[in-house]
C-alpha cells in the first residue's frame, strides 16, 4: 500500500494528545476523559485502517508478524526500564513506590499489564489481543459484519462481570475498543470519502465531531460512568470523519510531512519514553521552582507536553536507525 500522509498526520496529533494527557497535571474530570480517547484510541483506528486480511497467508503467519513487531518492543523496552526501575526509579519515585515487591513488574509483564513499569504499553497490549480476536471474525464475515461483531463484543462489558483474568493482555480494552479498529477496517471505502470536499460533507463532519466530543465531556458528569465509558468509542467514531477530515486537509495543503512520518513510523519508541522523559522533567521543576508549579497551570502542561514530544524527536530515531532490534525491526528495513 502506498503510504498515506494523511495518516501520518492522524499519528502525530493523536501521538501529541497521549503526550498531553500524561503531562501533570492530570484532571479526573471529564475533558481529561475527552483528551485521551482523541488520542490513544486514534492507533486503533489506523491500525485497522491499514489491516488487509487478503495479505495474511495463514494465521499463524499474522501471528508471527504481529509478535515480532508487537511483542519484541513490548519485552525489550520492558526488560531496559524494569532494569532501570530497580536500580535507580524505584528511589527516585518515592516511598510509594518502593513498597511495591520487585517481582511485580515481572508478574504485570506476563499478565501483559505492565503498569508500574511500562504503563503506557498497555496499548501494545491491547493491540495484540485485539488483533488476535479480530483475525478469525474478518475471516469469517464480510462486509460490515465484523463491524457489527465489534460493536456486540464491546457493548457485552455492560453486562461482563468485574472478573481479574478478564484483565489480563487488557482483554477488556480490546473488547472496549474492537469498533474502532473495525470501523477503520470494515468502513475503508466510507474513510477515503473523509474530506472537506463540499460544503455539506464539512458540516456533517463538523455535527458529528460535536456529538461526539459533547458525549465524551458531558456524559460522564450525567449518565453512569461506566456506561459513558464502555459507549466512548462509538463517541470516537462519531468524531472521527472530522479528524479524518482534517488531516486529509493538512496532506492536501502541506504534502508529505518528514517530522509527521518519523513520528508515525517511531510512535512505539515515544509510547515507552514519553512518561519517563515527563517524569524528569517533573522532578527538575519541582527542585528548581517547587511541585506547585506544575499543579493547575494549563499552559505549561501543553508546554511541557510540546517540549517532551520535540526532545524525543532525535532519540526515537537514534534508536529506529542504530538499534531497530528493540522493535523487532532489522536495520535493513529501518527506515527514518
């Protein structure tokens, strides 16, 4: 498939709003809610999006594939940071988290929850178990079937008892977030119409983004936060013809961006580094200045979260190039 600029541009903005969420300080309200799933969430879509299920020879090659770029940079980031936890992050973190037993990290890691560590993998994760599930169902149905099939599994958490295996490898984020990678998947055609291409299509776009964003702020603070939760990714789909919109717009008006493409092809590398580089830059302010600095200012959250995403900019590709082993990659195929 020729690369698609478009969706190196979905990449960079979502990758900035995971950046942005995880940079103190952090809101348990609702536009936090908001903030997040117009970020994270956006990889499944794109994920999906790129699935062609025509190119699998068989599934346990999908498997094979899926592992080496998934489950590699899920195990080699892991055993560097749980390395690094030990020695200096455990310390450096506070009381906290030196009461957490050293074999933790290591149990977290098999059940494919990797939160003390490597919180952010819980995409990986995700992504991998979601990919799995979805394989046999796009192999048997056609159409917009495994669409519907998505959307009944993550409905079914609604009524799916709290139950811990249920967690492991975030069994139930992929669940919850199935109908965004198979509205990517299963509505490509519907996505390549995504555009601003006439009056008409702009305002429905924009009335949908409205919807769904409204839902995404307003319906935690009305309805049952769970049931706002398991219906947030539908919210997601409604908004993402604008989103789609958008950056079809920037391919349109900027052409292929290097700094969107780089982002796009090392987003793994940012999802491991960006807490940790965020963290420094937390422990630094707070010596220098004092830990209220960072406690309401707004401003300096996009600040800090803008100078976090430029600083990892060189680093991530140091790594692509020099160490693509990490990510499963081989340095022939290691592309910047």
């Amino acid at each position: 498939m020729k690369r698609q600029a478009w969706l190196d541009y979905i990449k960079l903005i979502a990758m900035t709003l995971v950046v942005v969420y995880h940079t103190p300080p952090r809101y348990d309200n609702a536009h936090e809610a908001a903030l997040f799933n117009m970020g994270a969430p956006v990889f499944f879509f794109a994920a999906g999006y790129l699935f062609n299920i025509a190119k699998q020879n068989s599934f346990l090659a999908f498997l094979k594939h899926r592992a080496r770029q998934i489950l590699v940079p899920y195990t080699t980031f892991f055993i560097i940071f749980y390395a690094l936890w030990l020695v200096v992050g455990r310390r450096m973190a506070g009381p906290d988290e030196q009461a957490i037993d050293t074999l933790t990290p290591l149990w977290q890691f098999v059940q494919g929850t990797p939160d003390v560590v490597l919180g952010p993998f819980w995409f990986l994760a995700a992504l991998f178990t979601m990919q799995v599930l979805y394989y046999p169902i796009k192999k048997c149905l056609t159409g917009y079937w495994p669409l519907v099939v998505a959307l009944l599994l993550s409905l079914s958490l609604l009524i799916m008892p709290d139950v811990p295996w249920f967690r492991c490898w975030n069994l139930d984020k992929a669940f919850l977030y199935m109908p965004i990678y198979a509205f990517g998947n299963c509505c490509r055609p519907l996505v390549d119409r995504f555009d601003f291409g006439s009056i008409s299509k702009s305002l429905l776009w924009i009335a949908l983004a409205v919807v769904g964003l409204g839902f995404l702020i307003i319906a935690p603070l009305t309805i049952n936060r769970d049931v706002a939760y398991v219906l947030a990714p539908e919210a997601v789909i409604a908004a993402l013809p604008f989103y789609t919109a958008v950056c079809r717009w920037l391919q349109d008006r900027c052409g292929e961006s290097r700094v969107a493409r780089n982002v796009a092809i090392t987003g793994i590398t940012y999802l491991a580094l960006q807490n940790y580089l965020i963290g420094i830059i937390k422990i630094v302010a707070a010596r220098l200045v004092g830990p209220e600095i960072l406690d309401e200012s707004i401003l300096l959250k996009v600040i800090i979260a803008l100078v976090v995403m430029v600083a990892l900019y060189p680093l991530a590709l140091l790594i692509e190039r020099y160490f693509p082993f990490l990510l499963g990659k081989s340095y022939k195929k290691s592309t910047t």
